[in-house]
C-alpha cells in the first residue's frame, strides 16, 4: 500500500508543479495584456481604415454574409465594389527588405482572382508609408478589385524582442493574428515569398470542407520521408509523419480562438492566447524553425484539429529539386509556389525565379498571355538544366487555365 501512496503523491506533487509553471508562464502574459491595446499601438481605426468584418460561425463560404450598408467601404485612393458573394481575406507579414517581394505576391493574387480580396498588412514602420504608395499607385480598375489595411507589427509586451526576432525577423507574428484581428473569421496567411498561380478563392474555398473539428489547414512539410527534416532531426512532437509547413496557412479564427488546446505542459487544455508564452518557454532551446516549429507543436497534440491539403498548394523547391515527388503537382499543376530559402533571388533554383520576375515585370493591363505567360514559357525552357526546371510545365499548367479565366480571349487564340 505504501508504495501506491507514494506513487499517487508523486503524481499529485508533479501535476501540482506543472500547473504552477503554466499559471505563472500565462499571468506573466497576462500582466502585460496592455501591449495587446491596438490603439496603443498604432493600429488604425478599423472603422475608417477597414470595410468591418462580421463574426461568423460557420466556416468560409458558408458563413459570408453581406455587410451592412451603413459601413464605411472607403480606403485610401480605392474602393471595393460588392459583389454579394464575399471576399477572400489574405494576410502577410513583411519586415526588413521584404516589400518588392511581397507587393509581387500581392499582385500575383490581384492579377488572378475573380473575387474581391481583402488584404491584411503587418509591416514594420519604416516600410508602411511604401506600401500605401504603392498600392494606391496601381491603376484605378486594379485597385477596384480589393482593399487593405495596414497594421504595425505587434507582439504581446512580455518577451517581445524575442519573438519578433524567431526564426526569421516578425515571421511569429502569424501567431498571434487570431489575438489581434479579433473581428475576422477567417483568414488566409502567406508568408512574402508565395506566388499565386490559381484564384485566391479557390483555397478559400477549402474552408467549405472543413468539418466540425477542423480550425486551421496547411500542407505537408515533406511529401517523401526519406528527405524529410522532422522525422530526421526535429527535437520536438511534430505533427503527422513529416510535419507541416506554415507558409500557407488558412485558418478558422472564430474556432481557433474557441479552442481548449490539448498540450504536453498540463492536464488542463489552453486556450490560444495561454498555450503560446508556456510552449516557447518549453521548447525555445529544442525548436529551429520558429513559430512553424510550435505549430507542429500544437497540432502534434490537437491532429484533429489540422486539415492537410495537398503539396500542390505550397510547392517548394523540395518538391522537385531532387525528383518530382508532388503526385498532386503532377496530375494537375501547381496551384500556389513557394519559393522559400530565397530561389527568387539567386541562381540556384531559376525556374523558381522565372516565375518571380515575370510577375514582377508584368505591367498592369497588358495581354496577359503576351505580356506575362509567353515570356515565362521562354524563360523556363532555359532552366530545363535542373531538376525542377524540367518539372517546370507544372508551373504554367494552372497558371494558363488561371488567365483564362480572368482574360477568356486568351483560349480563343491559343
């Protein structure tokens, strides 16, 4: 008996510790709850800077509702026209010398959607007043087709150096957009370095499959476990048998926000804004890819919670550049590219970089099959030197169905 005693009160003694530790890691959080004040912050008045966003319960396209007439639609120099149908909301972060690039992934996601979009900003000061400019320099019929707005990068006063210095500088921002961006339903975020090759509502739309568990979708990190880095080396739970990567990460924020998150720290489950201080805290000396790495985290213990879209979405240059192993990129092209390590801006991946600069280069109201898909189609067929640029046909299969379906005449004359 007395060993069952001993056990029970090692157990009662271990739990007891471990809450105190969670409790004291979240009323730290929460002392500094003033650095979550957006108007403190600098963050615009939504109610002149934004078209408001209505809570909603049920998921993406099932749950838009027409806003209120009453609403102030107006943004500097544009004006979104309804259409009754909803919007696609994207969010981006973009510190240090990141604008061209994500202005580039911005207007690759103008160019190609059908949709009205809503664009959700985070940038650090010194780079805002050039977004603004350069936003509301594209042309008038441009601009009709979305809105932004434009937020400071904000991190929660405690640790704050810290986690705007994970990983890559203000990348763990994406964590806490669900805290900041507390009117928004749902929301999909891309890091700077995406290229949309397909409509941004047709990954919105993979909201509609979500089921009743599902908050979050993202894609494998590693489709082939052979050259997979979380089963090889991650010193942490990850999610699945390769992980996931975050680079294109939708998201349910009215459920996510609802979540009780199962964890590895306590027996009581935590909420979104209470697991994220506890959980670097534990693992901030065993993780290497930063707030990617605390995703793996979570999901590792809340896998129901996770919808895994296919690699098609977020195409890496892991995907091809040893083989072709995206069985879905291959039977239908790549939907979105992900041109991460920096492939945009240097030699070793250039079919990557082709479809980069002739995104770039394009200029607005030009044919886009002269202006943009005939100088990419040349330009790929140089790269057929590598792996990748011999897959690179996977890169245009969608583009070219994409520009049809924004510029119809193009089928008539192919």
């Amino acid at each position: 008996m007395r060993c069952y005693h001993q056990a029970f009160l090692l157990c009662m003694v271990s739990t007891f510790f471990s809450l105190l530790y969670v409790f004291n890691q979240l009323a730290s959080t929460l002392e500094d709850g003033d650095g979550w004040d957006l108007n403190e912050q600098g963050i615009p008045d939504r109610r002149s800077r934004d078209t408001g966003h209505l809570l909603r319960k049920k998921p993406g396209l099932a749950g838009l509702r027409d806003r209120d007439e009453g609403l102030d639609r107006k943004r500097s120099g544009s004006e979104v026209k309804e259409h009754g149908d909803g919007r696609s909301h994207l969010a981006v972060v973009a510190c240090g010398p990141r604008l061209e690039e994500t202005l580039t992934m911005l207007k690759s996601a103008v160019l190609l959607s059908r949709k009205p979009l809503h664009f959700y900003i985070f940038a650090e000061d010194d780079l805002q007043d050039h977004f603004r400019n350069a936003l509301d320099s594209w042309p008038r019929t441009v601009q009709t087709k979305f809105n932004y707005t434009i937020y400071p990068i904000t991190f929660p006063n405690a640790n704050a150096k810290e986690w705007k210095k994970l990983f890559k500088p203000c990348a763990s921002q994406r964590l806490f957009l669900p805290l900041i961006l507390k009117e928004v339903d749902s929301l999909l975020y891309v890091d700077t370095d995406i290229i949309f090759l397909q409509p941004v509502e047709d990954i919105w739309a993979l909201l509609s499959q979500f089921n009743s568990s599902h908050l979050a979708a993202m894609a494998p990190e590693h489709e082939e476990p052979r050259i997979g880095w979380y089963n090889r080396f991650a010193r942490h739970p990850y999610y699945g048998k390769t992980g996931i990567n975050s680079g294109v990460m939708l998201m349910n924020m009215t459920r996510l926000r609802e979540k009780s998150f199962k964890n590895d720290m306590t027996t009581v489950a935590l909420k979104w804004e209470e697991i994220l201080m506890p959980l670097y805290q534990k693992y901030k000396l065993n993780i290497t890819w930063g707030d990617q790495d605390l995703l793996n985290i979570i999901f590792h213990h809340n896998p129901e919670s996770l919808y895994v879209f296919p690699c098609q979405w977020n195409y890496r240059p892991d995907h091809c550049i040893y083989s072709s192993n995206c069985q879905q990129a291959d039977r239908e092209g790549v939907f979105i590219l992900h041109g991460n390590r920096g492939v945009y801006h240097d030699d070793k991946q250039p079919a990557f970089r082709a479809v980069y600069e002739a995104i770039r280069k394009y200029t607005f109201g030009e044919n886009m099959e002269t202006s943009l898909l005939q100088p990419l189609e040349a330009s790929l067929q140089t790269t057929t030197n590598t792996y990748c640029g011999r897959a690179s046909h996977l890169f245009t299969k969608k583009l070219k169905q994409s520009i049809a379906s924004v510029q119809p005449d193009v089928t008539q004359r192919r």
